[in-house]
C-alpha cells in the first residue's frame, strides 16, 4: 500500500475516533438543554422537524385511510378525541388549558384549524 494512503487512512481512523469522543463527551456532560421551557436553536428546531417529517413519511407509506363519512367512525373519534386530545388542543370554546399552555412546541388548537 503507497504511504499516502496509509496517511489518509489512519487519519481519517483518527479524525473518526475524535469525532466520536468529543460528541460523546457532548452527550454524557449534558451540554444541550432539551429542557421543555426553553426553545431550541433554529438550527436544532429545523433538524428535528425534517427527521420527524422523513419518519412520518417514511413509515407512513402502507397506512390505509378508512371510510371517514362512517357516522360510527366519527362518533368514536369524538370520543377519543375528548378522552386523549382536548386537553392539549381543545376543544370550539375552549380556552388555554395549563397543560396547553407549558408544552413545547405549543400544540395547534385544532378547534380552529
């Protein structure tokens, strides 16, 4: 093997190697604040919604929409909606719920939408 090739491997092995400590000296000293009350950086808000987007899409694919019109359907999904989503997005005529109001990101009030 000609030696610059040896070089650029072995420095590429190293460059790896530091790579990987520093990212994870990154995680295990807690550098980034995940805290919920606080905003992520713009460029972490992008990041984490175009990896949140490209797994909905990608595990999204095979999913069958059902009959929507079907009135027991609709009956069922109120009632699932009550129970597991109006107190994060509400419900037509009602206000800002506590738990509403401390999540990050806000949730839509899908009332109006």
């Amino acid at each position: 093997m000609k030696p610059f090739i040896k070089h650029a491997i072995a420095t590429s092995v190293v460059l790896a190697v530091v790579l990987v400590a520093v990212f994870g000296m990154f995680v295990q000293l807690g550098v980034y604040n995940f805290a919920a009350d606080v905003p992520h950086t713009p460029f972490v808000f992008s990041l984490l919604g175009r990896m949140r987007e490209k797994s909905i899409d990608t595990r999204s694919g095979n999913i069958k929409v059902p009959e929507l019109a079907d009135q027991q359907r609709i009956v069922q999904g109120a009632g699932n909606y009550n129970a597991m989503c109006v107190q994060c997005h509400r419900s037509p005529g009602m206000g800002e719920t506590e738990l509403s109001n401390g999540l990050y990101p806000s949730p839509p009030n899908l009332a109006k939408e």
